[in-house]
C-alpha cells in the first residue's frame, strides 16, 4: 500500500488532469495512448492511421502544453481550492 498523496501532489495531479483536459484533437489522443496505453509509435500510427513522424509531433506538442502549465506559478485563486 502506497502512502497518502500530500496537498502538493494532489494539486499536481489535479492540474495535470486538468491540462490534458484541455488538449485538443489528436494530441490528447496520442498523449493518452503513450502514457495510459502505454502504446508504441508505431502502434500509435497504425491505429490512428497517421505516421510515426506525424505521431511524434502530436506527442511533441502535447508535452510543451503539459510543461509549459505544470511549470506555472500558482495563480491566486490556487491557494484557495479545497479538498
């Protein structure tokens, strides 16, 4: 059994949540199949019948949205969400 998340990372994983969310398109469905499927690219191509350069740029782009959020300062409003 794992240790309970801190406030910390719960709010970390909630902005995560979040981001993805927000992705558009098929950079959310390559994101999702590479961190949650755990698929390959080639995988990926196959079954979205794209290619594997094509899935690299949707993963590419979907990694700058979820580092450029997760690198933000809290706003204000942050500290004030409950759990």
């Amino acid at each position: 059994m794992s240790a309970p998340m801190s406030r910390e990372e719960r709010l970390r994983l909630w902005r995560a949540e979040r981001v993805v969310d927000q992705m558009h398109g098929m950079d959310r469905m390559v994101f999702l199949a590479i961190r949650v499927d755990e698929m390959t690219y080639p995988q990926i191509a196959e079954r979205f019948d794209i290619s594997v350069a094509d899935v690299e740029n949707h993963f590419a782009a979907s990694l700058r949205i979820m580092m450029k959020a997760m690198d933000e300062k809290d706003p204000w409003w942050w500290r004030f969400r409950l759990w």
